[in-house]
C-alpha cells in the first residue's frame, strides 16, 4: 500500500469506456485508478509500474484477462487480481480463480460492490 494507505488500483477492459468509467468512480471515491484499455496495455503498465490491486474483464482480445493475471503475479504475487466478466460460469469462476484470481464479479458490475470487495 502507499504511504496514505491507499490502494492503487489498475482497471482493466478491452471496452476502454468500461475502464475509464470504473477508473473515474473509484477516483471519485478517493481511490487512486488507472484505467487500462485492454490486456496489452495493462501488461506494459504493470511492468513499468507497481500496482497495489488490478480488476480486469476475463473476455478480451489477445491478451486476455489470465495473462493480465499472469502478468500483475509475475511482477508481484501479493497483488490481488479481481476478475470481471459478462459471461458467468462455473468454469469460467473456476478458472479466473484456481490461478488466482482474488474474487469474481459479473457484469454489469455493482460499483458499490466493487468498492465493498476493496
């Protein structure tokens, strides 16, 4: 955590509104967010910096959410990686989670919720 004992947060989404938005409200709410739009650019932004929590949609382009997972773990295994998804299932929970994911979320997300889990 930073000094102000404040988590930054990495939002991540291949549907750069979804990223923004949910980065604008956490910000809103005093919680410092970087908005990601897509797996590429959320890979180069945790290798260039250091993030305290990451939340990335599960379906996007190449890469996907597993490798942003991959990839927040490879630079810092603490760091707690949400999942979110339109697309809700079993295996799909199973899978975000096995590699470890720290908790998973459905679209469209509850920001109230979101906010709750951080």
């Amino acid at each position: 955590m930073t000094d102000t004992d404040t988590a930054r947060i990495l939002v991540v989404d291949d549907h750069a509104e979804m990223a923004v938005g949910l980065a604008d409200y956490l910000r809103g709410h005093g919680d410092p967010a970087e908005a990601a739009a897509g797996g590429a650019e959320a890979v180069r932004k945790v290798t260039q910096s250091a993030f305290d929590v990451a939340i990335t949609d599960l379906k996007m382009k190449d890469p996907d959410g597993m490798a942003v997972l991959e990839a927040v773990h490879k630079a810092d295994p603490s760091v707690p990686v949400f999942i979110m998804t339109a697309y809700r299932s079993i295996e799909n929970a199973t899978a975000a989670i096995r590699p470890g994911a720290f908790h998973y979320f459905s679209k469209p997300l509850k920001s109230g919720e979101v906010r709750l889990h951080l």
